[in-house]
C-alpha cells in the first residue's frame, strides 16, 4: 500500500474505500483551520457524551475514566501548541478523536458510539455561541456603563438636536447619550432572547435519526448548560437559525455601533468641534501634518458592513438546503468567527474612545444658538398664552422666522416690537418661551430632555443595565 492509500485507510471513515481522496478534495475538505476554535466545546461535549455512555451501561466505566483523563491531555497539548493538527483529518473533531485513539487505544474507538459528526459538531457550535454571546453582554454592559457615566458629566449640557442633520431643537448631550445606552439595551435583550431559544441539546440525534442506544440526552444536555435536549433528531442536525440569529443580532450592534461612530466622527470635525476624541483612538497622516483622524470610529463605522455580509452569507447559505445534514453547512463557522472577532474589537475600541471623550461645551452651545433652534416653542407660546390653534401658530412662526432670517438675528434678538408686527397679541411672556434655557426645563414629558428627567433617566438606568 502506498503511503498516501496508508493515510487514507487510517482515516475514521476510510473503510468502504478503496481508492485515496484527491490532494484537491483533502484541501477543499478541510475546515480545521478554523472549526479548531471548537476545541474546547468540542472536549466537554465529548467528556459528558462519554460520561452518559458509562452511566448508561453502553461502554465501561474504565474506558470512560480513560476517555476523560486522554481528551483533558489533548487539551493541555491544544493549549501550549504540542497538537499537531492534520488537514487530512479534515476537522477538529476527527483530529481529537484520532488523537485520543493514539493516546488510550482501544477504550478511544468507544467514544464515538451513539453519536454522529453531525449532532456533534452543531453541539460543540451551539456552546461555542452561547459562550461568546456572554463575552458580548459583558462588552455591551461595559459600552453602557461608559455611556451613563458621560451622561451624568454632561446631563445638563446643552447641545442641538438634529433632524435631517439640520439643528431641530435643544437637548442635553447627555439626553442623547442615553439614546444609545436604550439601543444596545435592547441588543441585550436580543441576545438573551437568542441564548434562551437556542439552549436546547442537539448531541444524541446521531447522524439524523436518533441511536437505538439507551442513552441518556437530559443528563447530556444537563452536564453541557442546556436547558433541555432538542426535540426532533432531523431538525437537530439540520438547523442554523440560531446561527443567524446570532449574525443577525450582531448585525444590530455594528449598526447601532455605525451610528454613534458616524456621530463621533461629526462632532469632531472641525465644522463642529463638538468633543475631542483622545489621541489614543486618532491617527496622524502620513502627509498633513496637522491631521488627526479618527481611525477608531471609522473602522467601527466600517467594520459594520462585513457584519451584515456574514448575515447574509449565511442565510443565503441555508435557502433551498435539503434536511438534515450537508456539507455545505461546514460554510456557517467562518461568518460567525469573522463577526465575532470584529464586533468585539469594536466594542473596545468604542469603550475606550467614550470612556476618554473630552466634550467641548462652549462649541456645543455656539452651534445651538444658530438655526432658530426655539421655534418650535415659540408656537408652543402662541398656543398656550394666546390660544391660537397649533396649525396657525406654525404658520405665524413661520414668518417671524423669516423676519429674523432677514435681520440676520436668532429669535431671541427680536424685539418685541419686531415680534408684534407680525401678531400683535403677541406680550412680553413671549421671551421666557423662546429663550434655549427654558426650552430645556420645559421638556418635561416622560422621556424628554429636561435635565431634571434625564438625571432620573440616568438613575433608572443603572438599576436596569448596571
Ligand atoms: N466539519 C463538519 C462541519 O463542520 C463536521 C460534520 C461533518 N459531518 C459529515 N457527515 N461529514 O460541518
């Protein structure tokens, strides 16, 4: 036999075969360069399959004891780089199976009794994304807990609120911040909504059908964190919605994190120096001297978009797939380490540059003292003093706009004169409603900017996300 056909006979499944693989397939096969981060998943899983095993009866407690103690060796050889991790044994779970083997011999070929690749690997995916949904928490609480402290340094600090990035009305930053401290609150409840659904066991489905093995799955799925085994074998070994919900999930994040970026980015351009971002998270040019970019939030900003492509990547990769197990499902790990690796980068980066934001007042107040930034109470005035009807109010605004755009003056540099000659009702009550300050504390409906509400906002944020 030559040493490749040798090679081949060695492999798991190599029995009914007669011929070798080609170097192509070996290649194309071959997912250990990245399904190894399965590891450790794949250790445990492998560890409670064995123990259920002895307990059941189906092998001996020794060839269990002899598992466990092979594949806690395997780890350690894992973590200080000793494994020699093969191509030819295509994934990361025929390169510990065959290493067990080498190591205990006989009681190793047991291991692999009443179970498949195909329960197992979805097994060892699930844990994998449930433990790394539970570092995202932790980045996203943390993001949060940033975010609250700048509120609370900036709850009365004035700044202008946009719409259609034109100036819409005052606000406080902090009222702002606290927008974003609710969006990746929900991206928290998301998460957890995603761990709770997909908590459920697939190992023992086997390849598809279920084992005539009397195995034990709620003692599997107990040992292994899940809240209880899957209920269909075919659906076990066939399913990745909770794959793209996780995808999906993140995609929200790196949205969520494109926009507070794209704000950054804004407000530290010169046209509005509303904040500085620390040097630790700005660049320099290689060209401009003066330049200092803020290549931090850009990146966040423009990481988003592979986000959503691995989304896409992997519901496109699950239409039209026949159940239960193909191949093609190999392709559902790289999007998820790809977005994992990249959404936590980002959340650092996006801790680090809130954490250290330095908040520029005086510019944040020039910029709300152009664009008429009151006129909306200045109606409001008009309503409740004169009890003239909203829409007609609007419209009579509207004009003193015009005038005030004419005299080249912001609202509160009209004089009441000036005021009059537009609706003569008009009396001096009028310059309190138009003035920013009071705007502010006016803005006392549940939710809105008043200092007052958005300290208590800030207060009742802590006990919900603290
Ligand atoms: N490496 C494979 C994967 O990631 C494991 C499952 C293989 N199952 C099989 N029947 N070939 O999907």
């Amino acid at each position: 036999m030559t040493k490749r056909k040798k090679n081949l006979k060695s492999t798991i499944w190599g029995g009914r075969f007669e011929g070798v693989s080609s170097d192509n397939l070996i290649k194309f096969n071959s997912s250990i360069s990245f399904d190894k981060n399965l590891y450790a998943q794949d250790i445990e899983g492998s560890i409670a399959h064995a123990e259920m095993l002895s307990k059941q009866k189906i092998i001996l407690k020794k060839d269990f004891l002899e598992i466990k103690s092979g594949l806690l060796k395997i780890k350690k050889e894992i973590e200080t780089n000793k494994f020699k991790f093969k191509i030819e044994l295509e994934d990361i779970h025929m390169n510990i199976e065959s290493r067990l083997i080498e190591l205990i011999g006989e009681s190793g070929k047991k291991l692999h009794t009443a179970r498949s690749r195909n329960d197992q690997v979805v097994t060892d995916f699930k844990m994998w994304i449930r433990s790394d949904l539970d570092s995202i928490l932790d980045l996203l609480k943390q993001l949060q807990e940033n975010l609250i402290i700048q509120a609370e340094d900036n709850y009365e600090t004035l700044m202008p609120g946009y719409t259609h990035l034109q100036v819409a009305q005052p606000v406080t930053f902090g009222h702002h911040l606290l927008a974003y401290v609710e969006m990746f609150g929900r991206d928290r409840a998301r998460i957890k909504d995603c761990i709770n659904r997909m908590n459920e066991c697939p190992l023992g489905s086997a390849a598809l059908a279920g084992t005539s093995y009397p195995i034990d799955r709620n003692f599997v799925a107990k040992k292994l964190n899940f809240s209880s085994p899957t209920r269909n074998s075919i659906d076990s070994v066939s399913s990745r919605d909770f794959a793209i919900e996780y995808l999906s999930v993140l995609s929200l994040i790196g949205i969520n994190l494109s926009r507070i970026a794209e704000e950054l980015i804004l407000w530290s351009s010169n046209g509005f120096n509303f904040i500085v971002i620390n040097e630790e998270y700005t660049t320099g040019s290689s060209i401009m001297p003066q330049k200092r970019n803020p290549d931090a939030a850009e990146l966040i900003r423009g990481k988003s978009n592979r986000l959503v492509g691995n989304l896409v990547n992997l519901i496109t990769l699950l239409k039209g797939l026949p159940l239960a197990y193909s191949k093609d499902l190999q392709e559902d790990k790289e999007p998820i380490f790809d977005s994992s690796e990249n959404i936590k980068n980002c959340l650092l980066n996006m801790i680090g540059i809130i954490k250290s934001l330095k908040i520029n007042k005086n510019k944040m107040l020039k910029a709300l003292q152009k664009g008429f930034p009151t006129a909306t109470d200045l109606a409001d005035y008009l309503v409740t003093y004169l009890n003239i009807a909203f829409r007609d109010a609007h419209k009579i605004t509207g004009k003193i706009i015009l005038l005030a755009e004419k005299k080249n003056c912001s609202l509160d540099e009209l004089s009441l004169e000036d005021l009059r000659s537009i609706e003569p009702r008009i009396d001096s009550n009028i310059m309190k409603s138009i003035s920013i300050n009071s705007s502010i504390l006016k803005k006392t409906s549940f939710g809105g900017t008043s200092p007052r509400l958005v300290l208590k906002a800030i207060s009742d944020a802590k006990r919900r996300y603290l």
